[in-house]
C-alpha cells in the first residue's frame, strides 16, 4: 500500500499532519524510556525477591547430647525433623547419616523390623551402615563430622560431608569411637 | 476357589510375568495369526474374530463384570476406589476400547478396499469430506457440554485426593508421582537420575518430533488402516500402550509401601519382605564367574558393560541392516534408518534394564559411582 504511487498516496500525505517528524520521535522516546523503566522495575523487584527477609536456616553445627544419651544398637531419630539426620550407635561408636535418599533426594525411612532404610519414593534401600543395597540409589547414604565438644557433647557438623565411595568413611571425623 | 483365583492372580502380576504376558498380548492380538512359526499363527488366527464389533463388546462386557466383581475384594477395593486412582481405572477401558476401536475400523476398511468397495469414510460422507459448520462444531458443542457436567458431578462426588501439610521429615509411603507421570517414576527405579529424569524424555520428546522426518509413508492420513502402516502402528503402540499406560498402570495399582510390588488382591503391608540385593554387572563377571576381586581401574572393572552398550548402540544397527530390517533399512535410506535405530533401541534399552532388574536383580550395567556415570 505504501509504495503505491500516484494520487492517493500523495493526498495522504497532504492532508494537515498531526504528528511532525521531531513530535513523533519524542512520543517514541517517552514511550521506550517508560518500557525500559518498567522493565528495570520489574527487575529489581525478581532481583529483590531472590533475598528474603526472612530466611530460615537451621544452624549448621549442632549439639545432640551426651554420648550416654544414645543407646548401642539404635538408630536414633530425635533430630531427624529438625535437622535431617539419623544418629546410629553400634558397638565401636557413633555416625551421623544424612536423611537424604542419594538417588533423588526424599527422605529415607529407618524400618526398625527390617533393619533397614527404605526411601518411599523409588524403594532405595540402605543397610544400617548407609551402604545401599537395593532399589536404585547409586551410592550409600552420606555422612557428616561428628566429634565431642569441650563440654562432653557430641557436635555434629553438617557442613562437612562423608562419602563412602570416595573412601572419606575411614577419615576419624566421619565417626565417633566411644 | 475364589481364593485360588485370587492367589494365582496375584502371582500372575508379580512385574516379569505381568509384563511378559503383556507383551504377548500386545503382538499376538494387533497381529493375529500373522507372528511366528506356522502353529503359532494356526493357534492365534482364531483371535482376529476380536475386532468384530460383537466379539469385542462380548469382551469387553466379561473384563468389565471381572473388574466390578473385584470390587468386592476389600485389598482390591481400597486401591482401585481411592478417588486418585478412579481416573487411572477407567484409563485401562478407555485405552482398550480406543485402540480397539482404531485397530477394528482399519481392518474394516483394509476389508472394504480388498473388496474394491467404498471405506467407511467416503461412505458415511460421500465424497470424503463434511463441513466444519453444523457438523464439527456442533459435535464439539455438544461434547462441551456433556464433559462440564460430567466433571462437575466427579469434582463433586469424588474428594480431591488433600494430604496432610507437607513435612521433609515425614515422606508418604508410598510416595507417588502424578498419574500421568508414574511412567516417568517407574523408569527412576530402573535408571540413574540424569537417564530416567533428563535423556529418556528428552528422547520421547525428540522422537515424538521427528515421527514426521522418519515416517515416509504417506498412507493413512485421513482414514483409518491397518494394513498399510503396520510397522508405524506397531512401533507408537508400543512405546504408548506397553511402555507408557502400562507403566502408569503398575505404578498405580501394584507399587505399594516401599515402591514393594503388590498383587491386585494383596494386602498392602509396610512390612512386606522382599529380598532385592542388587548386583552389578561387573560384579557378576568379574567376582561370580572369574572368582577374582573387582579391579581397581574403574575402565577395566567396567570393560564388559562398557563394550556391551557400546555393541547394543553401535554395532546392532548396521548388523539390523543387513539381516533382519533389510528391507526397512532400503525403505529409510541410511540417515533416517540410523535415527530411528538410535531413538528405538533406546526405547528398548527401558524393557530390558526393567527385566534384568525383575530376574537378576541387576542394578547396573555400567557403573562409575566415583563420577556419577551408571547406566
């Protein structure tokens, strides 16, 4: 249409402009700068959403009690809902397993009759050691420092992690001779 | 005698023979007395009377009074009524009844063009085509109507399956995915999260894509057939109706506590003991058979799973070319025949890995738990 030549297209163009060219340019340049703007706006308010002002973090070092709190030959779930681990005693000691299933990450259940973990989500099931053993998971349950305060108490820290396929299980963090 | 039944039911679904006798249901009733040695097609030829619309609903009516009589079974009941799993139910018919449906007209019209008569398409419109207005949208009006009222009733008759708020200590056992993606959470038990969860649907979704690119054969648009889409029927079934519905439908009413398999009729019992000690491949080879202990050199130790699913990619589909799919290989020229190899043997890798696990108890073929790698 526009290259059509002729009368109508100069008739169109005769006819009293109300846009001039510098009028058309400053609307377009309000219009972008508001755009923009809005678009700024918009991301510093995601960018604003990504720090909260609350945030819950459960600390990443904690006290779980006295050695004597825990018996031989229990898998102890008091801090499993507070802080996501499962402290097991055995003869030799004390470890802390991480209640996190390592093939997709639901939380395991300790299955006292059976003497085993069993994730509800795909079946992984993990001995009381935290080697896996069925289902799909493709590596044992990790484990986390555990060591005695000054005060007696057993300090577990979640920030150091323990992988038996990496051979970190032999490291004297990873367990607690009592 | 009903207990009997029940028991023998119950044994039949354990996954190996459930999935068997799937498997053998599927090709011996798309392609009745057509598959196998001669006696075999004597013995199946009897089942293509199945797509006469009688016979069919004959069928039909007997699974669907088998099916309503379950629900006198209280272990059968529990799951099957659970208002999640109502939709899952009636997904076994629909699916039935559909593909049924589809497999039945195509034969009817492969029929009606041997006999050098008019396909029911042309018949029921007369020169193949209707209009869009009344027809098309009139129908559509009418199925609108009809659905809202029917989900109105559901949503109101049936309770949306609410749980109690969410807790990370406190994982529901079993813990299930959406119906439509147990299929997906099946294959998590069988593969590594990065296969299970990225590359297979991924893959489905490539290969949903390139169905076009691939299939060259023009037949069948617009009309129903059987008999000229035969290979492209057999193979979209196969990965919809045996490795997708069926998937959900064990996911639904057979996983039970512990992602146990349960029998339609058993209890549901969060103590159930099964014995599922995994073994690798590489532990079956090198420990079981060679009776020496597994190499350190993860390569080595590894050596036999490695050049296994290199063969199974690389070195069966140019043999495929050259013995069995000859024909099919001339058919798709090069490219396309390496696409589909590649896209149907990953397909295929999913039945197999399900039933080494179901009979071996094998965990992994490849597996280099130092770098995440396990196939």
């Amino acid at each position: 249409m526009a290259a059509a030549p002729g009368k109508p297209a100069s008739a169109q163009a005769a006819t009293p402009s109300v846009m001039t060219r510098r009028g058309f340019l400053s609307t377009l340049g309000v219009a972008w700068t508001a755009f923009a703007a809005a678009c700024a706006a918009g991301a510093v308010a995601t960018t604003r959403f990504m720090f909260p002002n609350v945030l819950f973090e459960p600390p990443q070092q904690f006290k779980a009690g006295l050695p004597a709190d825990f018996q031989t030959g229990t898998v102890d779930q008091r801090y499993k809902e507070s802080f996501g681990v499962f402290i097991v005693r055995d003869e030799q000691g004390i470890y802390v397993l991480r209640a996190v299933c390592t093939h997709l990450g639901c939380t395991p259940n300790w299955l006292e009759a059976e003497n085993k973990f069993k994730c509800p989500c795909h079946g992984s099931g993990f001995y009381r050691s935290g080697i896996n053993y069925e289902g799909p998971a493709p590596r044992p349950l990790e484990r986390y420092r555990i060591v005695l305060a000054d005060d007696g108490q057993i300090l577990i820290d979640k920030t150091k992690i323990f992988a038996q396929e990496k051979g970190e299980w032999s490291s004297p963090d990873s367990f607690l001779k009592v | 005698m009903i207990e009997a039944l029940k028991h023998s039911v119950n044994w039949l679904s354990a996954p190996p023979r459930f999935f068997t006798i799937t498997l053998a249901a599927f090709f011996v009733l798309l392609f009745p007395g057509e598959l196998g040695p001669a006696w075999l097609r004597r013995l199946t030829r009897p089942l293509q009377t199945v797509y006469r619309p009688k016979v069919g609903g004959i069928v039909f009516a007997v699974l669907g009074v088998l099916f309503l009589a379950s629900c006198f079974d209280p272990n059968f009941a529990l799951i099957v009524l659970k208002p999640d799993n109502v939709p899952i139910a009636a997904m076994i018919f629909l699916v039935a009844f559909f593909v049924w449906f589809g497999l039945k007209e195509g034969r009817r019209n492969d029929a009606l063009r041997a006999a050098e008569q008019p396909i029911i398409e042309k018949r029921e419109s007369g020169d193949g085509k209707v209009m869009v207005w009344p027809d098309l949208v009139y129908t559509e009006f009418l199925c609108m109507i009809l659905w809202t009222i029917f989900l109105i009733v559901w949503s109101i008759c049936l309770k949306a399956p609410i749980e109690e708020p969410a807790n990370p200590a406190k994982t529901p056992n079993p813990s299930k995915a959406p119906w439509y993606f147990l299929g997906l959470q099946e294959m998590l038990v069988y593969y590594d999260p990065w296969i299970a969860g990225v590359l297979l649907p991924g893959l489905i979704i490539v290969g949903l894509c390139a169905i076009p690119y691939i299939d060259k054969n023009p037949k069948g648009n617009g009309y129903f057939t059987f008999k000229e889409r035969k290979p492209e029927i057999a193979i979209f079934l196969f990965g919809f109706v045996v490795l997708w519905v069926w998937l959900i439908i064990i996911g639904t009413f057979l996983r039970g506590p512990n992602q146990n398999f349960f029998g339609p009729f058993e209890y549901w019992d969060a103590h159930k003991l099964v014995p599922l000690i995994n073994v690798d491949l590489s532990q079956i080879i090198w420990v079981k058979w060679m009776h020496t202990a597994l190499p350190r050199n993860p390569i080595l130790r590894e050596i036999f799973g490695l050049t296994l699913v290199a063969a199974y990619f690389l070195a069966l589909p140019p043999l495929l070319a050259k013995r069995w799919l000859k024909g099919y290989y001339e058919k798709l020229g090069p490219t396309r025949f390496h696409i589909m190899m590649f896209l149907g043997l990953t397909m295929l890798s999913l039945p197999i890995k399900m039933m080494l696990r179901w009979t071996l108890n094998m965990h992994y073929v490849v597996t280099v738990p130092e770098i995440f790698f396990n196939i």
